[in-house]
C-alpha cells in the first residue's frame, strides 16, 4: 500500500502543467514594417529568411512614405526624363557672301517672319521631314521641326538636323552664295530643352539647358554661332598673314633686303583692311541685339554664348595681330618708297649728264664751224 502511494505521487510529479501559447505580435497599420513589404507571405518569408528578398523597384518603398505617394513620385520623374529633348546644333562657313533675297524668295514657305529690324539673315523652318532613328538622338526630341538660320557674311547653322542630312540643306544654301570657299569649316553643339529646370536657362559642356527653345532663342543661338565660325575663318586668314611678314622679316635680317613687289603688298594692304571691314561691320560682333534688348532671357543667353566661345578675346587677339601686320606695312612701304625716290633721283641724274654732254657736243661743234 505504501508503494502504492509512492508511485501516485511520483506521477503527479511527472505531468508538465499546461499553459496558452503566447498571441502572435499584431501590427498596426502605421507601422514602418507593413510599408516595406507587399503581402503577409513576403513579410514572414523576409522575416525568417536569412537572405533579403528581391523586389522591384516599388517594393523598396522608403520608410515613413506610403507606397501610393512613392509610386506616383517615381512615375513623375519618368515623365519628366522623357520630356527633355536634345537638340543638335550644327555651325558651318561655307561662303564670303549668300544672297539672302533670293534664298528667301525660293524658300519663302519655309521663312520664318523677323521678330527684328535686323537684315544680315533669315531664319527657315522645315517641318515636313519625318523623325528618324538615327545615333544622335534626333528621334527622342519629339518634334519633327528643322531649323537653318542662314547670315549674309557666309554663316549657316542648323537645327535638329543629323549629320547625315546636313548636306541636302547645306544645297539649299549654296545655291545662292558666292565665293564658295574650298575648305568648309564646322562647329557643333546642343540645346537641351527641360521644361522643368528651375531657372530659365543653365550652361553646360558644349550645351546649353533650357526651359524651353523658340524662334527667338534659335536666332540669339544661330547668331552667336554663326559669328564665332566665321571668326575662326578671318583669324585662319589673318594668321597666314603674319607668317608671311615674319617670313620676310628673317629673309631681310639675313640678306638685309627684300625682293616684294610693290602690287604683292597693296595685295596684303587690302586683304587686312578687308578682313577687318568683314568683322566689325559684315558679322555685327559688337551690334546690339534687339531680341536680347527686349527680353532679359536672351540677353543671358546672349551673354552666356559670347563668354562660352570668347567673341571679345579672339577679337581682341585678331586685332592685335592686325596691328602688327599694318607696321610691317607701313615699313615695307616706305621702304619701297624709298626705292621709288631713289630710283628718280637717278633718273634725273642721268638726264642732266645727257643735257651737259649734248651741250658740250653742241659747243664743240659750234666751235669748229667757227674755227673752219
């Protein structure tokens, strides 16, 4: 019996007691966890797992932003980036001079109207050209418009045109310039449109940002790019002259002479004064620009280009280069001046010995008539 007993208790010893389990954490809706995850599966699975889970790019939602509101930021910035358009700008110097009536008569559906009393060029427009698919964007501008500004002084820019179809506007051109010159030169560059950029405009690496590009924004552009490509033509040509002068400045330093005709210097005269004329008159580099005087965008704009490509200081180098080609001129016409002069006092030498000796002729002869 007392064995009995002693089993009983060392049974009741034995049973663990039971108890409830815990109830599992509940979330709350604002909790940070419930907006990091899309479903309850995903989360336990993040939860456990030791490995991150991948998810797209709306599931890494930031924490404290709701998912809708993140979506919705996400999509913007898309539209956004899908919105700037890249606009190739292209410069050429094709000609000393184009005939801007004719052009604009032959093209006068395409002529843009003038927004200025400016007259030394015209602004064209082609919009029945289809977008192409082309390695330089031209496809992702969203607008199928083409743009050649052309200046009367041999300037042609272009807009939104790939260089592959540059040609076929570059004949329009050529049709009505003169002195068409052997060695085209180029210069390229671009506008980015971005509707929202903060301020109205923003310089950038070889382009320049806008808010938005109208007529008159290609004007200010094609203007300052004109002048700068053709001020590297007048810069070539000056340049050739002074390597000429300092050419004959060693001969005369060697030799201490020099053999120039007196046509090949008036020849040099006129090419510097001409190459002047062209650009202070012919390119306007110091006219005022009545776009930019009526609206203080373009005139940042304006300002802009002219520091990006250094209008003032080239022309300030080619000036003083002028300076040093009009003294060599200057030497090497009194030096021949000089020439000139000696070569008359020679002249009038020789007369005068020809006078005494018929004189003297005269006198003998007279003499022995006398004497007979």
């Amino acid at each position: 019996m007392g064995r009995l007993r002693a089993l009983l208790h060392l049974k009741r010893l034995m049973v663990i007691p039971w108890s409830p389990l815990p109830p599992p954490p509940q979330f709350h809706l604002s909790s940070p966890l419930l907006h990091r995850v899309n479903n309850p599966v995903s989360s336990l699975s993040r939860f456990f797992s030791p490995i991150p889970a991948i998810s797209d790019a709306f599931d890494a939602v930031p924490i404290g932003e709701h998912r809708e509101d993140y979506r919705c930021s996400v999509h913007e910035s898309q539209e956004e980036e899908e919105m700037v358009k890249n606009i190739p700008v292209k410069a050429y110097f094709l000609s000393t001079s184009i005939d801007l009536k004719s052009l604009q008569a032959e093209n006068v559906c395409n002529a843009i109207p003038p927004t200025s009393r400016s007259l030394n060029y015209i602004a064209l427009r082609y919009s029945d050209f289809q977008p192409e698919i082309t390695d330089m964007g031209v496809q992702d501008n969203g607008c199928c418009d083409r743009y050649v500004v052309v200046f009367q002084y041999g300037s042609a820019v272009l807009f939104n045109i790939a260089d592959h179809e540059a040609e076929q506007y570059l004949d329009i051109v050529r049709k009505h310039a003169s002195g068409l010159l052997p060695e085209m030169r180029k210069d390229d560059y671009a506008v980015v449109e971005k509707p929202s950029l903060p301020t109205w405009m923003q310089g950038g690496l070889d382009n320049i940002v806008l808010k938005s590009l109208d007529a008159d924004g290609i004007r200010i552009i094609g203007n300052v790019l004109g002048q700068s490509i053709a001020l590297d033509h007048y810069i070539r040509q000056v340049d050739d002259m002074v390597e000429e002068f300092t050419e004959i400045n060693r001969v005369m330093e060697k030799t201490g002479t020099f053999d120039m005709k007196r046509k090949k210097l008036f020849q040099l005269v006129g090419r510097a004064n001409s190459n002047l004329a062209d650009v202070i008159i012919r390119l306007g580099l110091f006219d005022r620009s009545e776009i930019a005087w009526k609206n203080a965008n373009y005139a940042q704009i304006l300002e802009f280009l002219r520091e990006e490509y250094e209008l003032n200081q080239r022309f300030g180098n080619l000036d003083f280069k002028l300076k040093f080609v009009e003294h060599n001129i200057h030497f090497l016409q009194e030096v021949l001046q000089n020439r000139r002069s000696d070569l008359l006092e020679w002249g009038i030498i020789i007369l005068l010995i020809i006078e005494n000796v018929i004189s003297m002729y005269e006198i003998i002869k007279d003499s022995n008539m006398i004497s007979s």
